[in-house]
C-alpha cells in the first residue's frame, strides 16, 4: 500500500445521548472503531492507519485494536479538524496520499476508501465519497418563512474517506483558521478542485440514536 488513513475517532458522541465516546460505543457487541479500522485495514491500498483517540482513550484504543490491525494511535483534539492535524503530524513524509475517515462510519466498505485512493493515485488532489440528495430542500428565512426550493439535482451529501495528496492536505491544515465539518472544505477554499466519487449507503454517518438501530440492520443485510 502507498495510503495512510487518519481516523479521527476523538469525539464525544453528544447527539448518541449519554454513554462515553461514540468511538467506543457498541454495534453488535463490537465498538464503532473496531467496526471501522477492520475494513479500513483490509483495504489493498492502505499501509498506515493513525487514529486520534479521546485523550484519556489512548492506552484503551491501542489495546482494543491491537488484534485487529496495526495502528498508531495518538491523543486527538478538542475540534474534528485538530485531530485531524494531530493525526496527520504522525505520517511520515514518504506517504504521498492520506485519506481523512471518520470512526462514526464505521461500515464504509473497503470498496469506497479503494476507489478514493485510486483517484487520488491518478492525479486529483482532493477526493470526495458523495451520493445524490434524496430530500426536496428548501431555503428558509430566520422566522421560517420559506423563501425557495433549491436545485437538488447539483446537490450531493458527502461521506468520508476524504483523500489528498499528502501536500495538498498539509497545506490546507496550515492555512486553516476557521473550523469546518470536512477536510475538503479547507481544500475547496484554497481554490484546488475536489473531484467526487461515489459513496455508499454503507459509509452513514452514526450520528443519532436512529443511526445505530440502522447500521445495526445494514450489518445484518445482504451487501
Ligand atoms: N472527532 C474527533 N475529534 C473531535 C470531534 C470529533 O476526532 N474533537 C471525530 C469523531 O470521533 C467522529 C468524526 O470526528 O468520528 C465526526 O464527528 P461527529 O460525528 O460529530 O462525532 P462526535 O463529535 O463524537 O459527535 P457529537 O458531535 O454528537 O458529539
Ligand atoms: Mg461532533
């Protein structure tokens, strides 16, 4: 493999209700991140996982993981998009292309972080996993008044793994001042192009309680 993989797995879970980091929190008896590190590492491409891990999760993480692939692990941050840079700071500068998966997306399948890889390798500098919005979307004022119907058909959700050329992505965690909710954000806004794969239904985001009784049924369904 020529990827490493950041798996910012440090947050705290709020919107999964009380029950300690979501990154630890369990889907069919196994934690979130087991769910997601095991198909990261069983993609061809990938020769180095870092997780950022709550920071009193570190020792925790290594042990839960060491069985299941090898990782290093450090402490993340108090914002996504500091661990993420905690996590890149732990590739070595022969790794040219790094991919930014979030631990809460936990059953993206190793097909989606390959073809993400492999447009990367063909020469985007920013890749992004995406689907069509399936909601009609409306604009609204401050007092909820609507004020139009948007074009979904030139909107698109987007999952994770992210991918980067690993300077492109550097560059754009040094220049970043404001926080964003995704790495391509920081990228988009320095002027590179952002090149969209598909995504899958697979690569959801665990964010509510809702999303954990879905993950729980997806995992049961033939994919
Ligand atoms: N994340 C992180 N460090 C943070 C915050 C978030 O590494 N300080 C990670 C989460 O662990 C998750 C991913 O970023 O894998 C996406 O974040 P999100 O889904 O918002 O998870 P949480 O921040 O844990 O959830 P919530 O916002 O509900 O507290
Ligand atoms: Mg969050």
């Amino acid at each position: 493999g020529d990827v490493a993989v950041l798996v910012p797995a440090a947050g705290a879970g709020l919107r999964l209700g009380p029950g300690g980091p979501k990154a630890l929190r369990l889907l069919a008896g196994e934690p979130l991140l087991v769910h997601a590190v095991r198909r990261v590492a069983a993609s061809p491409s990938v020769r180095l996982i870092v997780i950022a891990a709550p920071a009193t999760e570190v020792e925790a993480v290594r042990t839960l993981l060491t069985p299941v692939a090898p990782v290093t692990v450090v402490a993340g941050g108090a914002e996504r998009q500091e661990s993420v840079a905690l996590a890149l700071a732990a590739v070595p500068p022969e790794i040219g292309i790094v991919l930014v998966h979030d631990a809460a997306r936990a059953l993206t399948p190793p097909d989606v972080i390959e073809s993400v890889a492999a447009a990367v390798r063909e020469g985007s500098p920013a890749v992004i996993p995406v689907l069509p919005v399936v909601d009609t979307i409306k604009e609204v004022s401050a007092d909820d008044t609507v004020l139009g119907t948007v074009d979904r058909s030139v909107l698109r959700s987007v999952q994770t793994p992210q991918g980067f050329r690993r300077d492109v992505l550097v560059a754009a965690h040094a220049t970043a001042a404001d926080s964003l909710t995704d790495d391509a954000g920081l990228v988009e806004k320095a002027g590179i192009p952002v090149t969209c794969v598909p995504g899958s239904d697979m690569a959801m985001k665990i964010t509510r309680p809702l999303d954990l009784f879905l993950a729980e049924a997806l995992l049961g369904s033939p994919q």
